[in-house]
C-alpha cells in the first residue's frame, strides 16, 4: 500500500473532490478466484483492470525467505547470464534434478520423475492446453487464487465434464513429480527478481500475443472510452 494524506473534516473520502480515481470499474467476479491464496495480494485485487494500470511487487510466501542463500548469490553477480548460471544450477542441486534417487526415486515411470520444470515450461509454451498446461494453471490457482477459465474448452462450473476433465490432467501432471509446484515457486521468484535488476524503476512491460475469436472472451465490464475489458 502506498501512503496516503489525511484531510481533517474532509468527510467521507469517496467524495468527488478527493477521490479522482474511478472507484466503479470491472472486478474479478466470485467464480473466477479463490478467497485464499500464496501471495501478499488477493485475488480480486490482482484480477483487477486497476493492477494491470497500477501493478505492485507480487511475491509467493515464504519462497524468498527459504531460498535466501539463492539470493544472496544473486545480489552478488553483477552479470545476467552468470545469474542464470547460478539459478540453473541452484534448481539442479536443490531439487537433485541430476541424481532422483537422492529425492526419494525409487522406481515406477521415471519419465514422470523426470518432469521438471524445463520440461513444463516447454510443454506449456507449445501447447497451453496439454497437461503441462494445465499444470501451470493450476500452479496459478493455488499461489495467486486466480480459477482456470478455458482448458481446450471453457471452464464455467466444477461439475462439468470439461472441468473434470482439466482436473484430471492436472493431476497426472503432477503424479510421481519432485516437488514440481515448488520448482515454479521458484522459477517466478527468479523471474521477478532478474526483471527488477534489468530494468530497475520499470512498471510495466509490453508483450505480443496473438489469440483467435475474442468476440468468446469473457468480458468483466467497460473500460476507458468505452472499450471492453476481457478476462
């Protein structure tokens, strides 16, 4: 929260002459968070059009203080490609990516134990509704609360044979995995950090994506100028 002034006598601070923020736009609606979630904002805070204008520093709990020898390093290193070096390197150790039956390995699929975060990441970025796709959403539901709305097809209540479906292939995703969701903790912490040490004092940062029929996106309300806004 940032700080604020208090105007003695001014009355309710929804008044026109001192909030000059519209107050009324688009929400996060109850079906597409969760009341809970990791992180020091709620849900309906970061679902909001007003976080996408006025974004804040998003940290998962505890991530940062467990891995705080990580970060030390990191503060350490003056080059990026040497801190991707080092990260690299901290998830091979700490997860004993390289040596499985130093985590506990002992038998069964070993392509599943070998289900790393490389190997999510890839098969997201390839096909965002795969089961590595749904593993990233569903990483997303639990730290941020934020509900999945489409896996292959819409997903509208948690009854439905879509949304079954989904849950499904989260959890095959996941079966006989190393501590898979704490390697993206991790991941994201690290993101956020080398951002911030790129580009120190920067809010915001422009990306591309190309999307078919957005005329079937759900929509949360009007935005500036009338244009809508889509989840």
């Amino acid at each position: 929260m940032g700080a604020g002034v208090f105007v003695a006598g001014a009355g309710c601070d929804n008044s026109p002459g001192l909030c000059r923020a519209d107050d009324k736009g688009p929400t996060l609606p109850r079906h597409a968070r969760l009341p809970i979630n990791r992180c020091n904002l709620p849900a309906v805070i970061l679902g909001s059009l007003r976080f996408q204008q006025h974004p804040a520093p998003l940290k998962l709990d505890g991530v940062e203080e467990l891995h705080r020898d990580l970060f030390r390093r990191l503060d350490a290193c003056a080059g990026p490609e040497r801190r991707g070096e080092i990260f690299r390197d901290y998830m091979t150790v700490r997860f004993r990516l390289e040596h499985l039956d130093e985590a506990g390995f002992s038998g069964g699929p070993r392509e599943r134990a070998k289900a790393n975060y490389v190997r999510m990441l890839r098969g997201w970025s390839f096909d965002s509704d795969s089961r590595e796709g749904a593993v990233l959403k569903g990483w997303v539901e639990s730290r941020f609360g934020l509900l999945p709305r489409y896996h292959g097809e819409p997903l509208r209540e948690g009854d439905t044979s879509a949304y079954q479906r989904y849950v499904e292939m989260r959890a095959q995703g996941l079966y006989g995995t190393n501590a898979l969701e704490a390697q993206l903790d991790l991941v994201y912490a690290y993101c956020q950090y080398e951002f911030a040490r790129q580009r120190p004092g920067v809010s915001h940062l422009t990306l591309y994506r190309g999307t078919n029929r957005l005329d079937e996106y759900e929509r949360q309300g009007a935005g500036p100028g009338g244009s809508r806004c889509c989840s």
